[in-house]
C-alpha cells in the first residue's frame, strides 16, 4: 500500500504541474510572442535498493510513477503587421541575442524600445549589443538583421541584431521576460543564417484555444483518477487495521 500511495502522490504532483502550465497557456492565448509550453512526462526509476529501500529523486519524490517537465514549444505559429518599425519578428527558429549587465540573454521575441541614449531596448529590460541610433532619422533594418539610419544626408550602417540559433532550443533554460540562457542540453549558440529579421511584424500567439482546453480536461481527469489511488490505498489501510483489532 505504500508503493500505492508514493505512486498516487507523485502522479499528483506531475498532474498538477501539467495543469498549471496549460492553465497558463490559456492566460496568454493573446499574447503576442508568447511561446507556449508543454508537459514533458517521463517515467522514474522503480528498482530498489540492496537495502530494500526505494531510491528517492533529488527533489524528495520517491523513485515511483512519473514525473513531469515543462518544456517550451518554439514553432512559427505566423507573423502579423504592426506598423511599429521598433517590432522585430524572426521568420525561423533564431533568437536575438541580448545583453543586460554584462550577462548575455536570447529571445524570440521583437518588442524593442528605443531609449534616451539610442539603445534598441527589448520588452525584458536587456538591450541590442552594439547598436545605438540617434533620434533623428529613421530606422531601417533588412532581412539579415543590419539596421540602417535613413536620413536625407545618406544611409548610415548602425549595426547589426545578432541572431543566433541552438542544436536543441528545448533544452534553453527560461529566465523570464521572454529570455533563455544556454545549458549542457541546448548546446551553444550558433549563428543562424537561415532566420530572417522581419521589421515591422510580431508573431502570432501559438496558443490554440481548444487544444489547450482538450489538455486541461484530460489532466483534471487524470488528476482525479490518481487521487481515487490515495483514497483506495487509504481504505486498505483502514480494513489491515480494523482486521489487527
């Protein structure tokens, strides 16, 4: 009954985990450049020790049932028109490679400001290396991601947005804001030569509705058949006990 109960507990937390990720999926289905995640199951070791004693995770769950890990989803779901020469979409998989205190960031996302001292400032804070326009002029960046300064007295090459890519974006850590940092299981970053700057566009929300709720109806199933297992492994417990008496 214990191995039923750890099974149904740790089922629980996996389910919950799954829930609250769809859940937030649904709270940005209109966000734009929102990337949307999904639930990653696995199984967890179930062999036992020479001791008898069942192998625990670092995390304190025992080494029964399965686990769940939320993992980014990072497809091409469309671009839009805003108008907004500051908007930046990547046709692609690439990502924008930030700077913000020293410490270097990626994004998929485009939304740039421009601040007081000409810096292409993006939506979490970070800015565009090496890249500082003056007010007067117009921004103009093409497709490889070179921005220009368009002004009667000529063009003026202001630099370039950086995009790079990763041989296993899922493996990025998320930082928030928008923003993944490099681990062992994404690889360094690489340059992306096959990702085209897109000025003037956002990408779509990728979250679809239905599908969304489709998940979260069969997680709440799913949830509830598992807390029955507790519940059942709780009334053998009440009917070993009632027999001792």
């Amino acid at each position: 009954m214990q191995i039923l109960n750890n099974i149904g507990a740790t089922a629980l937390r996996a389910y919950s985990t799954q829930v609250d990720t769809v859940a937030n999926n649904i709270a940005n289905v209109n966000t734009r450049d929102y990337t949307r995640q999904e639930s990653v199951f696995s199984g967890l070791v179930s062999t036992a020790l020479s001791k008898g004693v069942t192998p625990y995770l670092e995390d304190g769950n025992k080494g029964q049932s399965s686990m769940v890990t939320p993992r980014h989803v990072f497809q091409q779901p469309g671009l839009q028109p805003t108008d907004n020469p500051l908007d930046m979409a990547l046709a692609g998989d690439g990502f924008f490679r930030l700077e913000m205190d020293g410490q270097v960031f990626y994004s998929n996302r485009g939304e740039f400001n421009l601040d007081a001292q000409g810096n292409l400032v993006h939506s979490s804070g970070a800015v565009i290396p090496d890249v500082q326009l003056p007010h007067e002029g117009e921004l103009q960046v093409d497709n490889d991601g070179q921005a220009w300064l368009i002004n009667p007295d000529g063009d003026i090459e202001m630099g370039s947005l950086e995009v790079v890519t990763f041989a296993n974006p899922q493996g990025l850590e998320h930082i928030g804001g928008g923003c993944f940092v490099p681990s062992a299981a994404s690889g360094e970053p690489e340059p992306d030569t096959e990702a085209q700057v897109r000025q003037g566009y956002r990408k779509l929300p990728s979250v679809d509705l239905a599908e969304e709720m489709t998940r979260l109806i069969m997680a709440q199933r799913a949830y509830q058949v598992n807390a029955g297992t507790i519940r059942t492994a709780d009334e053998m417990w009440q009917r070993i006990n009632t027999l001792k008496r």
